[in-house]
C-alpha cells in the first residue's frame, strides 16, 4: 500500500466519524503540532464532529487550563486525565442541553514530547480518550503510553495523527472488542513507527476487560517488546519503573513458581547487593516470561497467563512479559533505561544454552557478536548451580564443561566476572524440578506441595490457579 493510499485510508475513518451526527467532541493536543485534528479538518464534514480543538503549549497557559502539576511533569498520566477530564466536562455541561438526544459525546487529548531540535530527549506521549459510548452513558477511558520511533519530528507527528485517528475511530466501532482496539491502534502505519507500550481500559463497558490481558495483546501483536505489571497486577509504563534501576531478572516459566525459584531470587540478591558502589535503595528484582512460554501455535490460554502472574504477585515479584528469547537482547531493552547494574538469574541448563552456537545462527558475528552485546558495561550472569539426575556432583560454574572449543570463552568470562557462580545457595532445593511438580499437580495432591510456597499450595489445591499448562 503506498503512502497516499495509506493517508486516505485514516482520512476515511475521519470522514466516516464527521458523517456520523451523533459523536460530537473535543480535541485537545499538547506536544507535536495538532495532526488528530488536522485529520478530521482535512477529511472534510469536521463541523458536525467537532465543537473545539485547542493546544496549549506555553506551560502557565496549561497550567492555568488544568491546574499546576506538582512533579513539574507535563508529559504524564496524570496530566492526561486532568485534560480529559475538564474538556470532557466542558463539552458535555454546555452541549448536553442543546444537543440531539442521541449525541455520544467524546473527548480526545494527547500530551507528549517529540523530537526536538534543541535536546536529546525520549520521544513519548499519553494519549487517550474519554467517550459515551451510547447517549446518554456515563463516560468510559481508553488511556495509552506511547514511544515515537522515527528519527524525524515531521513524521513522529504524523504518526501520532494517525493513531490518534485509529483510537477514536475504534473507542466508537470495535468498544465490544478491546483486542480489535489494540490490532487497530497502527493501522496504515509501517512497523517500528510507534510502540504502544501500556493501554487501559475503563468505565461501563470494559467492566469485564482484563487490563493484565489487554496489555499482552500488546506483546502478542508486536505493538512493543514488553509489558509489565507490579506486585499488585497493576501495569506498569516501563520507562517509569526501570528508570535509572540497578535490574535483577529471573526468567521462568513458573508453572508452577517453587521454592527453587524462591531461593534463586534470594542467592541472586545476596551476591548482587555486593556489587560495588551499586545503590541497594534502587534496586527492582523482576521475574520475566517469555511470549515463546505461553503461546501453543499462535494461540495464548488466558487463564495460564493469568495464573502465572498471579503466583509471582503474591511473592511479592514484579512480573514482565517480552518476546525476548535471547538474553543480549533483553539486556539491550534494559539499556533504554538505566545504565546502572544489571543481573540475570539463571540455572546451569540455561548457561548450557548460551553457549550453544546453534543458539546464535542468523547473527552475523555468531556467539562472540551475542556475547559483545550482553557483557559490555555492568551486566553479570549469575549462575544456580544445579543437581543432575545422572550423577553425584553438583554441577556449578567451576566444573561445568561447555564446548571445547568455547573453553577459553568461558574462561574469559568467569575470570572477568561477567559469570558468577551463586554458592549461597539452599541445598534442601536440588532435588525440586519444576517440570516434575507440574506433572504431580495433576495427579491431585501430595509432596509437590512441601515444594511450592505455602500460599500457591493453598491456591492450586483451591483450584483457583490450576489453569497453567506445561509449555
């Protein structure tokens, strides 16, 4: 599809919206020009859709409009709603009583800071809408946090036009379809223009949205790389968690979460606190699912998903989810970020993956390209060590054999610290397989449950989390 075709295509969904006499609103932008509204004026038929549009740029004049931020941060959550709030009210306190009965009324706002000539900055935005969506409704939100990808001001905000467009456009067509909300978010737009790295859905018709789900949707349909969610399975914008963090990561499948992964976290900690100069006031511990881990074919089980997140909250982890298989990517992602430390938990079988070469087929320079961009600055590898069912020994970083010819690598690596055997380590754990937990939950109850923490014992013999599957 050309570009032309792909501006008509948004113009049409403008023009559809200005037809249609009964949705009637504002627009309000702040922050890369006014190309939502520009597109509906273009489209043609805007006066039976519009009642205002408006852009506030001078800080005392916004200010004035929504009230002060505190945080001195006018690119944020909390000033999008401030925004959508008194235009949403101001439009339907004045218009209700003249309007046709069957107005839906709607407010569009978007607060965002796009590439700038003067400064180096994170291009990023809040965009949402509030909307009735049949007369007469209480208002229901669709808030986003997007990041504009392209390297000119120009086209970052004619992308955010297009969005813009496609978010209105949906709220109103597709409301009893959120995932459809999601898929239509960059329609006629090319990849790696815009991530969409956190939606919510609120009000009287998304009373029944899962918001946990809505923000894998956004994984599983390739709109960002990663979402997350805190201990109490709210998500979470990841420039605002991770920013200028020291970061331990543990991945896993947990199904189910045990007392191996428990100590892990706990000896990973330990030896990452020791970090010189690292600030332990700073530091997030994350455990992270890979998309490959819950998806069968194309296809996700919601209620796995669910499940999974649920067990790592209530020990008190912050969850992720991304599409990162290899772990130098993962470490990349973090680097948008902070620059601090970073650590990944990981167990001997893992370490047996990375280095692998098969593991790195596709990258031009191979497992030295991977290793160059996993260990260049602060970032370690911190190893549990594990028990083999084949013999004695517990196999730890000291008498782990990779491939021979990988042998001065590995060497390289442990003699610069990059890899850290964990000898903190609960010995009481060798013997707790996962996989093997997993098969015994299905067999109804017994010494799985010795193997879990107490709690998740309680959940799964409750039935409330025997929807994960093994993968």
């Amino acid at each position: 599809m050309s570009d032309r075709e792909k501006i008509q295509k948004t113009l049409q969904k403008a023009l559809q919206i200005n037809l249609d006499n009964c949705k009637y609103g504002t627009i309000v932008e702040i922050g890369a020009g006014q190309e939502v509204a520009r597109n509906f004026f273009q489209a043609g038929g805007a006066a039976g859709t519009i009642a205002k549009t408006m852009s506030a740029y001078d800080m005392q004049v916004s200010d004035d409009i929504y009230g002060a931020e505190e945080t001195k941060r006018y690119v944020s959550r909390s000033r999008l709603m401030k925004m959508l709030e008194r235009e949403y009210t101001a439009v339907t306190e004045l218009l209700t009583p003249t309007r046709p009965k069957n107005t839906t009324f709607f407010s569009y706002a978007a607060t965002v800071t796009a590439k700038s000539y003067l400064q180096k900055n994170e291009c990023h935005g809040w965009l949402g809408i509030r909307a009735q969506l049949y007369p007469g409704a209480e208002p229901s939100d669709i808030i986003l946090h997007v990041r504009m990808l392209d390297n000119d001001g120009g086209a970052q905000q004619e992308a955010l036009g297009v969005v813009g467009v496609n978010l209105i456009h949906a709220a109103f067509n597709y409301f009893t379809h959120p995932k459809k909300i999601i898929e239509s978010l960059v329609d006629d737009l090319e990849d790696c223009r815009i991530e969409v790295d956190m939606i919510n859905f609120s009000g009287p018709y998304f009373e029944e949205t899962e918001n946990r789900l809505m923000n894998l949707h956004l994984v599983h349909h390739n709109l960002t790389h990663a979402v997350m969610f805190n201990p109490d399975g709210e998500v979470q914008v990841p420039s605002e968690l991770l920013y200028k963090k020291n970061i331990l990561v543990i991945r896993g499948t947990y199904t189910p979460l045990t007392k191996l992964h428990l100590d892990m976290t706990k000896c990973g900690e330990a030896h990452f606190r020791e970090v010189e100069n690292i600030n332990t006031g700073k530091i997030l511990v994350l455990a992270e699912i890979t998309m490959a881990s819950l998806t069968v074919g194309d296809q996700i089980d919601d209620a796995d998903f669910l499940a999974r997140v649920d067990m790592l909250n209530t020990q008190g982890y912050t969850v992720m989810i991304s599409n990162y298989l290899r772990y130098f990517r993962l470490r990349q992602y973090f680097r948008r970020y902070t620059k601090e430390q970073l650590g990944m938990i990981l167990g001997i079988s893992n370490l047996d993956l990375i280095f692998t070469e098969d593991y790195y087929i596709g990258l031009e320079g191979g497992i030295l390209e991977a290793f160059s961009k996993l260990f260049p600055d602060n970032t370690r590898l911190y190893i549990y060590p594990y028990k083999s069912p084949e013999q004695d020994e517990l196999v730890t970083v000291k008498n782990f054999h990779p491939p021979k010819k990988l042998q001065h690598l590995y060497e390289h690596c442990i003699d610069n610290g990059y890899l850290v055997g964990l000898e903190n380590v609960d010995h009481s754990m060798e013997d707790i397989n996962p996989a093997e937990v997993l098969a015994s939950i299905a067999k109804g109850r017994g010494k799985w449950e010795e193997q879990v923490p107490e709690s998740i014992s309680k959940m799964i013999i409750s039935k409330r989390l025997l929807g994960f599957k093994a993968k």
